[in-house]
C-alpha cells in the first residue's frame, strides 16, 4: 500500500508506537516521607503543583520519578531477553548449534510473486532483473520482511524440527543497513553431539555429524 511503501511513514509510525507503550506502560511515584514529615497526601500534592513556584513545593515535585517497564527493543527489553537465554543454557544445556539465515531477496522468485511487477521481473535479463528486484526491495520492505519470516518459521517447523528433532530454540531477527532481515538462533536438539572439544572422541563425532550434513 501507499503507507507501507513510503520511505518515512514506517518511521513515524514505529516511534508513535513507542511512545504509545510508553505512556501507557510508566507509573509515576512520589517519595512518601524523607524522614521529616508525615505521608504525602493527595491535597499536599495538588496544593503543590498549583504553587509549583515556592521552594518547598519545588522540592516536593522534584521527588516525583517516572518509571518504565521494558519495552520491546529498548535495552532493557534485550536484557531480560539476555536473561531468558542465560536461564535456557542453565535449565537445557549447551545448545547443539548455532544458526543464522539470511534471505536472497534479490532472487526469490517465491517472493516477487506476491508483489507489483511480476511479470516483468520473470522477463526481465540478469542485470534488469537484479535493478528491478532492488527497486522492488526499497518500495515493499513489508512483504519482504513477512516472506523472510514466513519461509523461517516453515523451515524451522518442517525441517529442522522433524529433520534435527529439535525440542527448544531461541532466535531474534536483525535488519542489515539496506533493510534486508536475517534471523539468529540457538537450537537445542534431542540426543545431538555435544560440542566438547576437549575429548577426542567427542570432537570426531561431532565434527563426522555435522560434516554429514
């Protein structure tokens, strides 16, 4: 859509989301007592935002603090998520592999086909067609990062659960400076070689395990 392919409107749209949760996600709290008076009542403190000039008042609004719970791809957002990873390797043990996928969105045909042009891209020669798919990337960044997560989660689901009998994972998605996303993950899979480096044995059926695939 017109929005969508606007080169500022997911800007905008991305920081009025953020300030959304953030409004409604803080808490404001006022420092009850500092050891000199009595528990701040709700007429003190209005008495004191309509004489917000006098010093005592000054103080008192001085010790209201606004507070945040995490919010998603803040630091503190990728702190707990830290922690949640850290809790996974103590709970499940080291995982059986790493992985990273990047998409080639400059030749999917999977992916051209859902959007404008298409048939001029199937006809196009080898270096129009990498223009136009460039082009193509920069108008419709939403349908292209949707098909990278689409193909992700098939093959993740189909093929390395059922292939690799994985029982647990951890990835988060990135994007490279020209837009393109890519996925890393950690695996846990059911009865796979551990990575121990330190025994001969182990590091021969490691690496004939993974050599094999």
């Amino acid at each position: 859509g017109r929005f969508a392919r606007h080169p500022t409107f997911r800007f905008v749209a991305f920081n009025t989301l953020m300030r959304s949760q953030a409004r409604a996600r803080s808490k404001f709290f006022v420092k009850q007592h500092d050891g000199t008076r009595e528990p701040l009542t709700r007429e003190q403190l209005i008495q004191a935002l309509e004489h917000s000039d006098d010093p005592e008042a000054q103080a008192l609004i001085n010790s209201i603090t606004r507070h945040a719970v995490s919010i998603r791809g803040t630091r503190p957002f990728w702190n707990r998520k830290r922690q949640d990873l850290e809790a996974y390797a103590y709970s499940l043990g080291c995982p059986g592999a790493f992985i990273t996928f990047s998409p080639a969105d400059l030749h999917w045909r999977s992916l051209y086909q859902h959007m404008p042009r298409y048939g001029e891209w199937l006809r196009a020669s080898e270096p129009e067609r990498m223009a136009l798919s460039r082009y193509l990337l920069r108008q419709n960044p939403h349908i292209a990062a949707f098909h990278f997560y689409r193909r992700y989660c098939f093959f993740r689901d189909i093929v390395l659960r059922k292939k690799f009998n994985v029982t647990d994972y951890w990835d988060r998605y990135e994007w490279q400076g020209r837009g393109s996303p890519h996925n890393h993950g950690l695996y846990w899979m059911k009865d796979s070689p551990a990575a121990d480096m330190e025994d001969e044995a182990a590091r021969d059926i490691f690496a004939r395990t993974w050599g094999f695939h």
